[in-house]
C-alpha cells in the first residue's frame, strides 16, 4: 500500500492500489480454482486497483498460461501482467542467443519452445541428448512421444555454453546425470572430464524458481525446483568435491521483484499513469498476497512491498518464518483488508 496520499497521487490522477498475486496456493492449487479467488479479483474492480501475477511456476510461454489461467479464473489476465519463473531470461538471452544452450524443466520439448520465444536459438533439451545417445541414462528408454520431441545433435561436438532450468524438472536423474555431464566436461557432453580450475569457460548455471515445496492439489506441499537444486548440488559435491556456482532468478530472489516492479511500472504507464511517477519506490504501491513465507514474503519484505500471507497454500500455521504485513485466511480476505486500508 502507499505510504500517504500524497504518494499516491500522479498529477491529476490518483495512482491505481497495485495488488501482485502469487498464483500456487492463493488463487489456485493445482487444476482448482480456490473458492475465495473469484470473489477477490471481482473487488478489484470499481475500487481503483488492478491485479499482476508473479509466479514461480512456469514451463510454458507467459501466453499460453495467461490464456489457461483466463479461462480459470473468467478474468482476462494479459502477458503484460503476468511474470513467471522464467521470464526474467528473456532480459539475459543477448548473452547466449548463438550458442548451444541446455534448457530443462518441462513435458517434452515445451520448454525449448519458450526459448525459442525468448530468443535463444540452440536450446537443447535432455531428451535431445538421450536421443543423441541412450546410454548417457540408460534407465529412460524415450516414449515416441519423446522421441518425436527431440532434435538431432551430436552433443560430442557441440558444447553446451549455460544451463537453464526453466521449470521444475520431470526426470530429476537424467537431468542431473546430464547437467554433471556438461559441467565436468566444459560442455561437451562425453568428453574428458576437466578440473573446474582447469576450464577456461565454464557452463553458466541458472535456476528460476528457489521453491523447495509448493502448494498443489495433494494434502501437503509438493518439492519444487530448489528441492531439484540441491539433490543436483549433492550429488555434484559427492562427485567432485564442491557445490557448482549458480544464479538464482525467481521469488525471493531481488533480480526478479526488480524486474516484476518494471513490468509493473510499465502496466501503470499503459493505464495513462504517462510520465514520471511520484519518486515513491514502486514497491509501496504493491500488494503482494501470497501463500509461501520463503519465497513470497520474504521477497516482499525486502523489496518494501506490503505482504499478506494466505493460509490456503504452504503456509499452514504457526509463526510464519518470514513477517507478513497482514495474515489473511484467504485472497478474499487479502484484497478486502488491503481496499479497506487505502480508504
Ligand atoms: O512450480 C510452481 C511453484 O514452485 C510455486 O508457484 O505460483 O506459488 O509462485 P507460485
Ligand atoms: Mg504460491
């Protein structure tokens, strides 16, 4: 919420109460929409505010979510509201659009596809390197389905300059079997292993989404990408000796609520909020509701945005490891308490 009035104004125009929705566990869980979501997207109308999304899930191209999520929720929810996990690459794709690049974390080759979209145009997949050579994992015999997904390279050949874990990973063991693979060989999967010390351009590792659990449709929170993370980091320590270096996108993660505050920024200038905005940090504009302490609060707080945590999602109770501004029961009771405030 905005500090005072007087922030919240923009020349003429009373700056519009900006709410920035988690999605997991505050409007849906898994393929269900959560009773109290409609009710609370409803009031955002007529009461000066608008909705954003940030997500750390993902795996598919923001439209394509948006759409689902439209046809979920009877809202229209636009890509330009919209931040998952992974859309902050397409601000680093300038780095490795040329070059051979492993992406995982999705069905099939979905997620090559979100590459593509994004700009990188040799985006590989584990498939791709199992279909190159079988006995790289030899417990995954490819479906047809898979196979059909794969694209023909020789992996001998083409060294792998970054890995980027797009979504949460569907074979956790070729994948991790794969990511060692490229790192201990500086990309050229198959070739000698090279001491890191050793490797003039080591493979660039890059998750988006630190989640260790996540609220689905099960009882109890499922393991997310950073429960992936670290069995890879185990493994990787047991085989070489030390954690493999990495950056980290996706709440709570600074990069992403910066880059959540400039999509942001723009939806205010598209909504006739033009010119510079008061020197206000977006962030007190922001309402964030959401359901993990670990990743939505935390991120919230330290990005100076009023957090409301939900108990509909990780969250079950207790005192929460990081301090919301408002705990709520539900998103309902979220945006309710956050239009009454601004009154
Ligand atoms: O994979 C998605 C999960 O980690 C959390 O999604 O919407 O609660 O940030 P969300
Ligand atoms: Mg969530």
């Amino acid at each position: 919420l905005a500090a005072n009035t007087a922030s919240r104004v923009s020349g003429r125009t009373r700056l519009p109460l900006a709410f920035v929705f988690d999605i997991d566990g505050v409007l849906i869980r898994g393929p269900d929409v959560l009773p109290a979501a409609k009710r609370a997207l409803s009031m955002l109308e007529g009461n000066n505010a608008f909705g954003m999304y940030l997500t750390n899930g993902g795996g598919v191209s923001e439209k394509e979510r948006c759409q689902k999520l439209t046809e979920k929720l009877g809202f229209k929810i636009e890509p330009q509201q919209y931040v998952q996990a992974h859309t902050i690459l397409k601000s680093l794709v300038h780095k490795y659009t040329d070059s051979p690049v492993l992406v995982l974390g999705s069905k099939l080759d979905q997620v090559r596809q979100v590459a593509a979209d994004y700009g990188f145009k040799k985006a590989y997949t584990s498939l791709d390197v199992l279909a190159w050579n079988p006995s790289v994992w030899p417990f995954h015999h490819l479906t047809n389905l898979e196979a059909a997904a794969t694209k023909k390279v020789d992996f001998a050949q083409t060294p792998i300059s970054a890995v980027f874990v797009f979504h949460d990973p569907r074979n956790w063991a070729l994948d991790v079997q794969v990511i060692c693979d490229v790192i201990q060989s500086g990309g050229f999967i198959g070739g000698p292993y090279i001491p890191m010390d050793k490797q003039k351009n080591p493979p660039e590792l890059v998750f988006c989404n630190p989640d260790l659990v996540w609220r689905s449709d099960f009882d109890r929170p499922r393991l997310g990408q950073g429960a992936f993370k670290m069995a890879f980091q185990a493994v990787f320590k047991a085989l070489t000796g030390s954690e493999y270096p990495y950056v980290q996108f996706g709440k709570p993660s600074c990069a992403t609520y910066n880059f959540a505050s400039r999509v942001l920024s723009d939806r205010l200038q598209e909504l006739g909020h033009s010119g510079p905005l008061p020197p206000v940090p977006y962030s007190t504009l922001n309402h964030r509701s959401a359901d993990n302490p670990e990743s939505d609060i935390a991120g919230a707080n330290a990005a100076n945005w009023q957090s409301v945590l939900v108990k509909t999602g990780v969250y079950s109770g207790g005192p929460p490891t990081h301090q919301p501004t408002h705990l709520a029961d539900d998103v309902e009771e979220a945006v309710h308490w956050a239009i009454a405030r601004e009154r």
